[in-house]
C-alpha cells in the first residue's frame, strides 16, 4: 500500500517538507523514523529520501519593528529571520536535520541512532553545541547518544 502512494503521489521527490499546526516541520523520512518504522524508512530511501536532508520552512511574515523580539518557539530547530530582496518583507524559517527533529519529537532512541548510523548520516551536519542544549533541557539520555555518535564517527 505504501509503495502504491509512493509510486502514484505527484511529488517529484520524497524530501518535501511538513508543516504541521504547530509549525513542527518534517519528511516523510524522518515521520518513519521516529515511529521507528524502518520497513517505510528503507522504502523511502530506496525510492529516493535522503536521510541527510536539512529541511527549510517558511513560517510566518514578521514586521520590521518586530524582528528582534521574534523567539525561536523550538527546543532544537534552528530558526533564522530572512529578509526578501524584493519585497523587503521579513519572514521567519524553521531549519531542521533528523537528528534535529528526533530531539524534538522526544522520539531518539538507540534503535533510530543505528539506523542513521547504517545509512550513511552525515554525523557532521549536527549542529555544534546541539549536545550542550540538550544537557541545558536535561535530556541526558539524546545527548549521550549523540556524543556516542558523534565519536563513533571520528574513530572512522
């Protein structure tokens, strides 16, 4: 059934981006990972997710006066205010890797963190200071999995 909606969806690739009402942004990629959902995860891949995308979401126009009370209203996206050449308009994006979006969704686990690790993450596009924040929300536990992660890499 999954492969037919992969196969029939009228995307040109699986690396689109979800926004849902809390302005949390995702993939399906990342949706199937942290449902732990590898059988749908090595589907996506197969047909073309890429496990190392940043995702990028436009989510709101801000005024100007505005621009330097905006607060980042995520724990672990990235946000950025960009102003349009054109328009001179302001708006704010939610940027976002797996990893990312896994701390956010409370859903990195060992079982997720091996997954990425057998599929080629690019342990380099974590943010630096990403292990820090999360010790400052106390989550303890992500962060030792992402230390471990990240070491794991340089012995390579």
């Amino acid at each position: 059934m999954i492969n037919f909606i992969i196969e029939k969806a009228p995307y040109q690739n699986l690396n689109y981006s979800i926004k849902d009402e809390n302005h949390s942004i995702s993939t399906p990629l990342f949706v199937a990972l942290a449902q732990n959902n590898f059988l749908i995860a090595d589907l996506l891949i197969e047909k073309g997710a890429d496990i190392n995308e940043t995702v990028c979401c436009n989510l709101d126009k801000i005024k100007e006066e505005e621009v330097h009370l905006h607060e980042n209203p995520f724990k672990y996206f990235d946000m950025s205010v960009n102003r349009d050449c054109f328009t001179l308009d302001y708006s704010c994006s939610i940027i976002s890797n797996v990893i990312q979006f896994l701390c956010e969704t409370e859903s990195l686990n060992p079982k997720n963190i091996e997954y990425l690790t057998k599929h080629k993450f690019d342990v380099k596009s974590i943010r630096p200071g990403l292990v820090k924040q999360l010790e400052r929300h106390n989550k303890h536990e992500y962060a030792k999995l992402i230390s471990e992660l990240i070491n794991e890499d340089d012995l390579d």
